[in-house]
C-alpha cells in the first residue's frame, strides 16, 4: 500500500510524487490492487467528471471537489447560483424555446452580449448583438439564449483559486476592435495589482459556491464589481508569463496536503 496520493486524471501523470491510474468508466477495469487504493484513499485527486458524483454519492473527499466539476461549462447554471447567492452578477435572462426567444428585446436593449450558455469556454461562442440583424444570426445557434447586459470594458480581471487561496490574479485587456478580453481571443495580460474588492469578491464566490479549482472572471462598471462566470478548464497562459510551472505547483501544493 502507498502513501503516495492518488489521482485518476492524466494531469499529472508526470509526476511521480502522485500515484496517478488513469481514467476507466469500468471500474472493473482497475486492478485490486487500484481498487483497493482508490476505496481506501481519504482523498481522490483530479476524479474525472464521470467519477466526481460516485465519490460525492460514497462521502469521498475530492480535488477538485464535486461542486467545481458541476458547474464546469454550465453559465446558465453558474447565473442562477449567483443569484441565489446574492454574488453580484451583470444581468442576465435566460430564453427558451422559439415564443420565449421573441420576447428578448422586452427585457433587453441593443447592444447586449449573446453567448452559448453550455459547453463553451475561451471566448468562444460569445457576441455583442448591436442590431436585429445580430439577434437573428445569433438565434440560428440551437438551445437557450443566455443574455446578459454588455458593460463597455476594454479589460477584465482573473483571478485563479486553487484550493482556498488565490494563486494568480491579472488583468486581462482587449485587443483593439474586440471586446472579448480572453487571452486566446488575443487578449493580454498585465500583472498590475488589482483592487482588494476584487480579490475579497473572488474568494467569496469561490467560497459559497464550493469551487476549489477555478479561475473567477471579474469586471469592474462604474465603480462597481461583477462576477461574469468561474471557469473550471482555465488557460495556464498567466502562469506562464508569472514564471510559474503550473503542474509543478499543483503536485507541490498536493504533497504537502495543501490542496
């Protein structure tokens, strides 16, 4: 028996201060021995989306926990636990169906943003709707419309929670002629400090809504400050440019029982 933490995500695989088995949806597939280590571990690291509910459903202890896997992808869910939570959030409405889609311009006026509200991340599958024209284009796309008032930023703030700390936190600004802030949609990234209300806004979010592993979106408007989503597959490009071996830190962080 090994004292090493197990994990069954492949993300740190290179390391071998983790004992890491791998993904099987057959959990006959493991070995004895695995499943012998995987039942009597206290805690299961980085359990797969697929493995997360089983543990949560056992009372098995996981990083990242359940909660952060749930809300993975899902802004329509993250939008009702915001407002359920009283975490501030731009408005935001969510439309179903073809007669509740024809009634979007009754709550909201041009311009506004338009998004997928499932599956999608890295800027992608997000629009400014500025006219009808916009709106019909973007109402071609299947499944509900997520619509949420547009605030004019030229940068945003990320802040990345893993465990119960903030591990890295910048700006994020827009390249010019795109609104979108994200680095893969040719943002950049500046490590200028940012306010303390920020910081303390991210850590509650992160706190009420059980997340321990993810990067929290965060905009200042007219002195006032909104969470826009918590992104649980968020890029390593911040850690990066800070210098910062992401992986390395994650195994570090789980040896010594921080995480």
């Amino acid at each position: 028996m090994t004292s090493r933490p197990v994990a069954l995500g492949a993300r740190l695989i290179k390391y071998p201060s983790i004992q890491t088995l791998g993904f099987k949806p057959n959990f006959q597939d493991y070995s004895t021995w695995e499943q012998n280590l995987i039942l009597n571990a206290k805690k299961i690291y980085y359990p797969t989306a697929f493995y997360a509910d089983l543990f949560n459903a056992m009372g098995k202890e996981t990083f990242p926990s359940f909660h952060t896997y749930k809300f993975a992808l899902n802004k329509i869910k993250q939008t009702a636990a915001f407002n359920m939570l009283g975490i501030p959030h731009p408005e935001t409405k969510i439309f179903y169906g073809k007669k509740q889609k024809q009634t979007i311009l009754l709550s909201f006026a041009f311009p506004f943003i338009a998004k997928k509200g499932r599956g999608s991340a890295k800027g992608n599958d997000v629009y400014l709707i500025q006219n009808n024209e916009d709106l019909s284009l973007y109402l071609k796309n299947k499944g509900p419309a997520y619509i949420q008032e547009y605030f004019p930023i030229k940068r945003d703030m990320r802040v990345v929670i893993i465990g119960k700390k903030i591990r890295l936190a910048y700006w994020r600004t827009a390249v010019k002629d795109n609104f979108k802030t994200n680095i893969s949609q040719g943002g950049t990234i500046s490590f200028d400090p940012l306010p303390q209300k920020a910081l303390d806004l991210a850590r509650m979010t992160a706190f009420k809504c059980g997340w321990n592993d993810v990067g929290i979106d965060i905009i200042e408007h007219q002195n006032q400050f909104y969470v826009l989503e918590g992104n649980m597959k968020y890029g390593t490009k911040g850690f990066q440019k800070a210098g910062v071996n992401y992986k390395k830190m994650l195994a570090d962080l789980i040896v010594e029982g921080r995480i």
